[in-house]
C-alpha cells in the first residue's frame, strides 16, 4: 500500500479524473425564523449549459416561474457539487495523522478561492480535513469536513460565528466515489437579515 502522504495524492488524482455526474437532491433549508423548506432538483451536465439545472419541487409542490429563476440564478453562484471538486479544494501538502482505524489529513487553511462561489471569499478563512477509511479492501475518501477555526468577519460587515460543512462519500456500483450527503451549518449575524444559525442538509442520488 502507498505510504500515507502518497496515498492522498492518488486519492485526490482520481478526483481530477472523476467528472462531473448526474443527480437527483434533496435539500432541507432551516433558517433563523422561517419555516424549514424542502427542495428537491436535478442535474444533468450532459444538458445545454442553461438547462443542466432543473428544480422539480418545494416542499412537494410543482415550483412557479418565480421560484424556477430564483433557483437557477442561486445556481449559477455555487460550483456543482460532486467528488470531482475535491482536488480543487484541497492543494499543498495536509497535516497526517491516525484515528480509529482511518487516516485524517489535515489542511489548516484552504487557499483563496477554493470554494470557488461568486461574491465574498471565504476560503482562506477554512480548514479542511478528509477521512480515508478502506471500503472493500481499497482505501476511500468517505468524509469531507470544511469549517472555520474561529470566528471571522467578511467586508467587516458580516460575521461568522461559526462555520461547518460536512459531505460524506461512497463508492458506486463501479466503486468510483460519489457524494451521498452534504450538510452545512453556520452561525451568522448579517445586516439587515435575520441571525442565527441556517442549516441545510442535502441528500443525492445518482442515475
């Protein structure tokens, strides 16, 4: 077996080479004040660029042409998720250590724009750490976790009181590793908005 330090970058090579894949997501939005919301939206990367998004449901009725744009133009702000991001989040050399039976690797910081979203960065403000764990006698990445070490300020405006994104991964039929889930919860205190902490918890399925 490749030694730890090697192991990553192989591990993250096959991310490079993943591509991005079609999926079916459900989404439960909480947010401070309002009631829950669930969304349910596909994506399709073999569709006209315009059309790859598509949202099918809120809260398990049909969206209207209102809800159908504020969804594409949310979209258009965020990088498709996928396990072929993965080596774009996670550059230089990780902090390594072990755990449970699972290697941990362990980046500090992330560098500017590794997030790649539209508006404000926030990278350089997060850590990351991915979870190697053997599934099937190969080792896997099964656990991404991205969060702030401590509270920051975005345009001294904003502030994060906290900040933690977690996607879990397994392998397909094919034993390439997809992205099952993805949950994000963040404590905010913004301007003009309401407060508090926003959670969303997302689930895929591939086809």
């Amino acid at each position: 077996m490749a030694s730890a330090d090697a192991l990553i970058g192989q591990l993250l090579a096959e991310s490079a080479e993943a591509g991005m894949r079609p999926f079916e997501r459900t989404t439960r939005i909480e947010e401070p004040g309002e009631q829950p919301v669930v969304r349910v939206d596909r994506f399709d990367p073999q569709a006209a660029e315009d059309e790859r998004w598509s949202l099918i449901s809120i809260n398990g009725q049909p969206p209207d042409d209102k809800q159908r744009k504020s969804h594409r133009k949310d979209m258009e702000k965020q990088p498709v998720p996928g396990f072929y991001r993965l080596h774009l989040l996670l550059a230089g050399e990780p902090q390594i250590r072990r755990e449970n039976g699972q290697t941990i690797y362990h980046w500090p910081r992330l560098q500017k724009g590794a997030l790649g979203m539209k508006g404000p960065d926030i990278s350089a403000r997060l850590a990351a750490d991915v979870f190697v764990t053997e599934v099937n006698g190969r080792p896997t990445i099964t656990r991404l976790r991205i969060h702030a070490p401590e509270p920051f300020s975005v345009m001294a405006v904003a502030k994060f009181r906290s900040f933690d994104a977690i996607s879990t991964y397994r392998p397909d039929a094919s034993g390439a590793p997809v992205m099952v889930s993805q949950t994000t919860t963040t404590d905010t205190n913004i301007p003009f908005r309401a407060s508090g902490v926003t959670r969303t918890e997302a689930h895929f399925r591939h086809y």
